[in-house]
C-alpha cells in the first residue's frame, strides 16, 4: 500500500469511527501530513520510539513489528488506537490511563489530521498521526468524547467553556504514564503474583481458543515458563525483539506499547495471536505469512506451554510464548490445524494487528524418479519386484554410517559441527521408513520435536541407494540457496537441515516397498530450518 493510499484509508478510518461518536469528520491536512511523515521517517532512523518536541496539534504514534511482512494498513492503525475504547468510563469524563489514543481519534474539536509511516532498519513499522486543534485537553473531555450512538453533533456547535484558555494537551498520546522521559521508573521485572495471573489467563485464553478447533488442551511448564520469562526479561533489559536461540521449541515473540499504562493482559496477547485466524485459508493448508502465531496457538501436536512478560525501561511489554513440541511445521498443517467447529472466522479489516516475530520449523521431502519416458515405463514392468515390502534392508547399518559421514563432509565445508549417530533417531526414522514402504505411501511421520527429510528413489534396474547418494540428493538443494538473502527457501529445504549448525544427532533409516521404491527418512535433533535463524546457522562454503 503507498503512502496516499494509506492516508486515505486512515482519514476513512477515523470518520467511520467519528461518526459512530456523533462527531463530525475530520480533513487530511497536507501540512499535518508532511510533519507526521517527518517525524515517522525520524524515528525509523534512529530506531527510536517518542514524541517529537512540536507543539500546537495532538499526536498518537504506533509502531508495529511482524518478522514476515512490514504490511500495517491505515485501518489496522485506527483499529490499534480506538481498541483504547474498552478502558474509557463514560461515566467518569476525562483523562483515562491507556485511552489517550482513542480520545484523540473521537475528539470533536480536532478538525483536521495528517499521517505518515515509515520503515526501520530492523523491519519496525513507525506511524504518527497530528490533529489540529489538539485534543485530550484538560477539562474537555466532557463537551468532547462521547459514547457510542450519540446523536450527529454539527460542527462548530456545543462549543468549549467559555472560560478557557487555548491549552496544551494533558499528555502525549503514547507516552506511558509511569515513565519520565528517561524511563527511569519503570522495571522489566512484573511483580510475581501478577505473572503468575498473567501465565494462567494465557493458559485459558488458548485452551478456550484451542477447544473451538477441536485440539486437547496445553499444559503450563514450569520449566517453559522460566525459559519464555528468562528471554522476556533479557529482550526487555536489551531493548531488542528477536528470538531465543532454542531450537527444540515454537516460539511466539510479542512487543505492545500503550499509551499511558503497561497493562496488557494475558488475553490481550492472545486475543492479538488469534486474530490472525481471519487470514488462514483452511483450503490451503501450509505456512501462510501473517498466520504463524494463530496456526501455534491452536496447532494440535503441541502439548506443553509457558509464557513470559516483562517491561522494557521505555514501557514496551515484551511477551514471550513458548510451545512443546513445536508448531508450524512445514508440510504438517493439514493434521495439526483446523478450522472451527462453528465456522467463525474474524474478517481482516476488525483483526488486530499482531505486533510479533514467530518460529516455522520446516519439514521437506524429495522425490528422485527417472524421467517416465516410453521406454523408462516399459521397462519398468519387468523392472525389480519383491514379493513383500523390505523393511530392515541387509546393508541399513552400512547406509547408516555412509550418510552420517557424508552429512558431516557436507557440514565441513559448511562451518558446522560434526553430526553423531542416534540409536533412537535411527530407530525412529526406521520405523517411519517401512511403515511407508509397507503402506506404499510417501507422507510425514508427524513427529514435531525433529527435523525430518524424506526422501524416494527409484530406479528399475535396481534397489541399490547408498547413504551417500541419499546424502548429495539432499545436498544438491544448495544451488537454490541464495546466501545474500538467508531465510527458508522452497526447494532448499534438504540442504538448508543438513548444514544447520543447531543440529547435533541423525538417524536414517532405509525400506523398500514391494515395486522396489526407496524410501529413505532422516531425522534430526534439534530440527533445524528456523525462521529467523538461517544467517546464523547456514554458512557458504569455506566460511
């Protein structure tokens, strides 16, 4: 969406809100606009977020963070800033904390807004919105915020007290109340009975959500709790968003700034995970950018739960969710998501905005045939036949240790560790391999806690396939991976599970079904291909 476009959807989306307060509709402002856009490209400059200094108009910022798009629409911002309207006490005029920015947007007196929006280095989405005149003035707010359905207040009528003076606002929209400008009194540290409230709500907001899609309830570990609190705590005391670096885990990462509180609830975080619902396209099962916290919160396959939250010193609530075995595995949405036994889905225009990174662990396969040609297909009918699938081949323990040296060749070359053998991975994947060759079908185990390769080869002269030649199948992925843009690329999957440094056990296994197919699985742990961990965990060669 360009800037104009942008703009017009947030002017359309304020009058529609105005509106609903009986106030009359604001204009765009080409001036307002040019200031907000300056300070919107000041702020994703320096990487910080405030106020600017200019006085005379009122002023909401936003900033919005998704690790897989920088898609954040007017309406999405409006939404954001008027969603304050929960918390405001009609009955009760005046300054509320954490409504600032819904007052602003309903205020009748301002009559004019400007917007821009601008991108951080780190994929930051910075918003700021002007209005003139300038609301959230002290002892205005009766003749100026109203509740919803009040009747059509024509401009210029019901003006302010007559013994007024032009004033500034009582506060900058976003600028949390218990933070001097230095942020000084603010602590990363959530007081324990309230974390404790916060990590139960969390857990019945997903059980509830989770019970709609027809999955078992989550667990709440102790364990996982203390690693998601441990990283809140570090990215609140670092001022960063960005992942932990386990791997054996799914792992939803949250920012929320507020104005004027750092209340944010655990149903609030996942009511904003959840809301990406209204994005998921059920007939299209698989990763879907804008999805990933939604598809994790209700992925069946994931048993254990933890959450975390903590306070950064300029008042961002940083939330970490972290899931058990993992979700949103490439290749196992179809058996792990589904859609809601009564239907509902949310439309995206009344979705909030989920300000949040994610985890996708990917499972790949291949399949390597010989190109079917008349004479390929007929000499595959005298080609090999078994008369029962072959489900421990005589030479497993030779392929076993083939592929193992060969994996760990390829990660050489590559910067990473040696792999070791795993009896349980190898037994694992053995087993999955020869009940696919027995049921001559070629799927995903299902398993969540590795990486999994699958692979088939079939050739009619024989059933040979040594480790090494499963291993340079897998390896031959590298010429799809482009180093300058790390992240997970279709195609490279094989490539990208082999070389990842994080992994440190394989196991393979080998079956043969009774038409002679090869199906060989390999299984790895930790899984490897994780989003937002590719530039660190696969290098090129020599480096």
């Amino acid at each position: 969406m360009d800037l104009k476009a942008f703009q017009k959807e947030a002017l359309s989306a304020h009058n529609k809100y105005r509106a609903k307060h009986g106030v009359p509709a604001l204009k765009l402002s080409d001036d307002l606009c040019a200031h907000a856009q300056k300070w919107a490209n000041h702020m994703a400059s320096t990487n910080l977020f405030q106020h600017s200094k200019a006085r005379g108009f009122g002023e909401n910022i936003a900033m919005n963070f998704n690790s897989m798009t920088t898609e954040f629409t007017g309406q999405q911002v409006t939404d954001q800033w008027y969603s304050e309207i929960k918390d405001y006490n009609f009955s009760n005029t005046g300054f509320q904390s954490g409504t600032g920015h819904f007052t602003q947007v309903v205020w009748k007196d301002s009559e004019e807004m400007g917007i821009g929006k601008a991108i951080g280095s780190k994929g930051q989405v910075f918003v700021v919105g002007n209005y003139r005149p300038a609301g959230n003035m002290m002892r205005c707010y009766q003749q100026n915020v109203f509740p919803p359905g009040s009747a059509t207040i024509a401009p210029g009528s019901a003006a302010r007290a007559t013994d007024e003076r032009p004033r500034e606002p009582d506060m900058r929209s976003a600028l949390p109340e218990r933070m001097d400008r230095g942020g000084g009194n603010i602590r990363s540290k959530v007081p324990q009975a309230d974390l404790k409230q916060f990590q139960k709500d969390s857990l019945d907001v997903h059980n509830e959500y989770r019970s709609k899609h027809r999955v078992d309830s989550l667990r709440l570990s102790d364990d996982l709790c203390k690693s998601a609190q441990d990283w809140a705590e570090h990215l609140a005391e670092a001022g960063r968003l960005e992942h932990s670096k386990r791997t054996d885990i799914g792992e939803n990462v949250a920012m929320h700034y507020s104005s004027a509180t750092t209340q944010y609830s655990g149903k609030e975080a996942c009511d904003q995970w959840y809301s990406e619902l209204s994005k998921y396209d059920f007939q299209k099962p698989g990763f879907a950018s804008g999805t990933g916290h939604f598809t994790q919160m209700v992925w069946k396959g994931s048993k254990d739960f933890g959450i975390g939250k903590a306070i950064s010193k300029d008042g961002k609530v940083l939330v970490v969710g972290q899931y058990r075995p993992p979700g949103n595995m490439v290749g196992r949405y179809e058996e792990n998501v589904f859609p809601r036994a009564d239907g509902y889905r949310p439309t995206p225009s009344t979705a909030q905005t989920s300000k949040v990174t994610r985890v996708v662990r990917s499972t790949q396969y291949v399949v390597e045939e010989p190109p079917k040609t008349v004479e390929h297909v007929t000499r595959q009918v005298g080609g090999v036949k078994l008369k029962d699938a072959d489900l421990s081949p005589s030479d497993l323990r030779t392929f076993q240790r083939d592929a193992l040296e060969a994996h760990n060749k390829y990660r050489a070359r590559h910067g990473a560790g040696g792999l070791s053998h795993s009896e349980d991975l190898a037994r694992r994947a053995q087993d999955w391999a020869g009940h696919l060759a027995e049921k001559d079908e070629f799927k995903n185990s299902g398993n969540s806690d590795v990486g999994e390769n699958i692979a088939m080869h079939y050739s009619s002269a024989s059933t040979a396939f040594s480790g090494g030649e499963a291993t340079d199948m897998f390896y031959r992925q590298v010429v799809k991976y482009d180093f300058k843009k790390p992240g997970f690329t279709s195609g490279a999957g094989h490539f990208t599970q082999l070389v990842w440094k994080a992994s440190r056990e394989m196991g393979i296994g080998k079956a043969i079904t009774k038409e002679g197919k090869v199906i060989v699985v390999a299984f790895y742990s930790p899984p490897g291909n994780v989003m937002g961990q590719f530039d660190t965990q696969v290098s090129q060669e020599g480096k």
